[in-house]
C-alpha cells in the first residue's frame, strides 16, 4: 500500500486530478484547501510584507490532496492518465506528486 500526496498549484485542473484518481479506483481520498507559507508570511506577518512582490500569482490556489493506493503501479497510472490528458505532470508550479509506501490498520 501506498500514501499518494499531491499539491495541486492550478484550479484548473481539479477535475482532471479527481478524474485520474477516479479511473484508477481511488475514490477514498481527501482533498484540502492549503496555503503556501510564503504567502502567510507575506499577507499574515507585517515583518515579511517586503515578500509580498515576490508571489507568484499562481501560487494562490493550492489544495493538498491524499489517498491511500494499493501499488506503486496506481500512482504511476494517476501521473501517466494526467501527462496524456495534457496536464505537465513535470512542472513543479503546476503540481508535485509524493508517495511512499505505507502500513495501515485495521487492514
């Protein structure tokens, strides 16, 4: 079994994210709303406000999605179903993908 994380960066490609995961059987995942900490610094922290014009506009949306898989192979379809959809799997930007393999209880 597998841990699948994914920061997804582009709004735009929600859907096709949840539709990859989809297709490949992973229906019990989690997808949450996150904040890059540059940004919390920026807006949050009056001391680093001089951050603020260094922000990549891009980096306002960003959503953390997880999921257990059961293999590797699965995550490499989710990744292999996106790069053929037309979503640039190796921009870090756009979207990273971390997996690692994992125990779980109850089985």
């Amino acid at each position: 079994m597998y841990y699948l994380i994914i920061h997804l960066y582009d709004e735009g490609l929600q859907e096709e994210v949840m539709l990859a995961l989809t297709a490949e059987g992973v229906t019990d995942s989690f997808v949450l709303d996150a904040v890059n900490v540059r940004r919390v610094l920026a807006f949050e922290m009056p001391i680093f406000a001089g951050f603020r014009a260094d922000l990549d506009r891009r980096r306002g949306f960003a959503k953390f999605i997880v999921a257990l898989v059961p293999d590797k192979r699965t995550v490499l379809n989710i990744i292999e179903t996106l790069r053929m959809s037309g979503v640039d799997v190796e921009d870090p930007e756009v979207c990273r993908f971390i997996f690692f393999p994992v125990e779980s209880f109850p089985v």
